[in-house]
C-alpha cells in the first residue's frame, strides 16, 4: 500500500504541477484582494478534487456511454487555455477590467476558480486521465482510498502553493509581475499547443 500511494502520489504530483500553477494562478488574480485570492484558490482546488474523484469512480463509464474519448478533453482543453494565454500575454484581460470598473464604477474580479483553474488547470485532461488509469488498475476500495489520499494530499500542497503565489508577486511589483505574465503567459500557449498536439498524435497515429 505504501509503495501504490508513493506512485500515485508522484505521478498525480507530476500532473497537476502545483509549482507551475501557483505563479499561473497568481497572474489570473493580480486585481483581486487577498480575501478573494484565498476564496478562489480554496474555490478551485475542492471543484477539482470533486472533478477528478467523480472521473476516477465513473469516468470510463461516462466517457463510453457518451462515446467521448478522453483526447477530446486534450484538444478542447488546450483550445481553452490557449486563449487564456493570448490575454495574459497582450494584457487583454487588464484592459477588459479596466473598462469594466469604468463602466459599473466598482470592483469586479474575474472568478478564474471554475475556468480556467479548476478545469482544466488542476483537473485537466492530464489528471483527469491519471487518476482513471491508478484506479482501473488498482482493484479494491481498499486501494482506491489509497488513491484518493495521495490525490487529496497533491491538492493540498496545490492550495498552500496557490496561497503562497499572491504575496510573492505583489513583492516583485508591478512591473516584474508584468513581465513574468507575459512569460507565463508564453509558457502557458506553449502547453496548450502540446495538448492540442498530443490530442490529434492520439486521434489520428499517421500525425505521429
């Protein structure tokens, strides 16, 4: 049981990447307070752990009756985060709040804990398949929970980076936390195209 919760643990870890979604999700919500940034991390992280335990208990069986196949979730996935990352690298959602408070004359944040942070962020096409794959091939609840405990330890390291992200950024200032979003941004296209890609590699082998 020790050695099955390690291999999950590692490979849910890996996955989800709690490293390289902290800064991600701290550029998303550079205009919220930090009551808000707690709220939309917490927010995110139990909607992707509801996400990932409902696909690793009825994902293969939902994804067959609707004749879906999980590269879908990679082509769609990264189609989504793409677009994401147009806007962090061109400053377009900085200019669509700005625009936004002239027009209401209050504050509004953008809730980023469904999309794009939850799904497919933490709950992605990646995670979503792992903890399918852990599960179809450990039988036994008994198992199972050891699966489950590895995944609800990564996201709880998921929550404390993602906490941790929103101080760091407001110390390197405005213009540091400008140009580190546009890297991400950058990084981010660049992992949407790899999802695109490994979709249609899987959908169609004579791309391989």
């Amino acid at each position: 049981m020790i050695d099955l919760f390690i291999s999950a643990f590692v490979t849910l870890f890996v996955v989800i990447d709690p490293p390289g979604c902290a800064p991600i999700y701290a550029s998303l919500t550079s205009g919220a307070s930090a009551a808000q940034r707690r709220a939309m991390a917490l927010r995110a992280t139990f909607i992707a752990a509801c996400i990932l335990i409902f696909f690793a208990m009825f994902g293969e069986a939902l994804l067959a009756f609707l004749h879906i196949d999980l590269d879908s979730f990679r082509i769609a996935g990264g189609i989504m985060l793409f677009m994401i990352a147009i806007d962090m690298v061109f400053e377009k959602r900085t200019e669509r709040r700005e625009q936004r408070a002239e027009k209401i004359k209050a504050t509004e944040v953008e809730d980023v804990s469904v999309f794009p942070m939850a799904m497919p962020m933490l709950a992605g096409p990646g995670s979503i398949a792992s903890v399918m794959l852990l599960v179809s091939q450990n039988n036994g609840l008994d198992r199972a929970f050891v699966i489950f405990g590895a995944l609800l330890l990564v996201l709880l390291i998921t929550l404390a980076a993602l906490l941790a992200a929103g101080p760091f950024m407001r110390l390197i200032g405005n213009k540091g936390e400008a140009v580190i979003t546009r890297l991400l941004g950058v990084l981010l296209a660049a992992l949407a195209a790899q999802f695109v890609i490994d979709g249609l590699k899987a959908s169609f082998p004579s791309l391989a």
